[in-house]
C-alpha cells in the first residue's frame, strides 16, 4: 500500500519474500512531512483508574481501544493512522475474544498494521489481562 497525502507517504509492505498475512503487515515506510505518534502502554483502566473487566479478556480489550481511541484523538489521529501495534498478553490467556474485539476495528483500516504480540509472566497491575502500545503517522 502506498498512500501519498500532501508531501506525506506510509507504505506498509509486506514483500513476497516474507510471510503473508492478511491480519498485518512486515514493514512499514514513512517519508515527507508527517508526524509520529508514540502512545505508551494502554490497560483497561478508566480516566478515574477504575480497572474494567477483571478476569474477561474481551471486556478488557474494549477499554484498552477506547483508550487508544482517545489517546489518538488528543494527538489528531485515528485508528487508521495506526502503522504499529504492539500487543502484550498475560500468559496463560486466551487471546482470541481480545482479537475478536480488535478485528471489528481493524475492518476500517485499508491495510493492516505491523503487530507484534508476545506473552508475558505478568504487567503493572495484577488484575490486567493486555496492554497495548501504539505508533501512528499523521500527515502534516
């Protein structure tokens, strides 16, 4: 894919020398005159700290996509200038409802992003199930 706004320019790739898969992409390539979005790690906590669905994966996921959601609009960006998901999962979890969640979001989105996803002993708080990190270019 290759989408060219004003003097801005994010290919994401996925070249026929590596895996593919629809669900994302390998490489991502931005040139011009954007700018970077770098959103730390988001749990399922609300914006007065309350931990939203303790023990339910999906319920969770949910939360941490508002929050995302959110993050993104303070910074005048939206899901489909996402290009890197990084995704983090309590082992021991089943992944699948949290990808059902993110899937439905994902169906807006021309091309999928970069993700990586990688089981972890355990995050900041023992009630989080996931946490999820961002990176989004955003033409200038």
């Amino acid at each position: 894919m290759d989408v060219s706004i004003e003097k801005a320019e994010v290919q994401l790739l996925s070249p026929n020398s590596l895996q593919k898969n629809p669900a994302y992409s390998q490489v991502a390539v931005v040139k011009g005159s954007v700018k970077t979005v770098y959103i730390g790690g988001q749990n399922a906590v609300t914006e007065a700290g309350e931990i939203i669905g303790k023990g339910d994966m999906k319920a969770q996921a949910t939360q941490i996509l508002k929050n995302l959601q959110n993050a993104l609009k303070a910074a005048d960006a939206t899901f489909a200038n996402i290009i890197k998901w990084n995704i983090y999962i309590l082992q021991g979890q089943n992944i699948q409802p949290a990808l059902e969640v993110f899937q439905n979001e994902m169906k807006t989105m021309s091309h999928p992003p970069l993700i990586t996803g990688v089981f972890v002993a355990g995050l900041a708080n023992p009630e989080f199930l996931l946490e999820i990190e961002a990176i989004a270019v955003v033409p200038e």
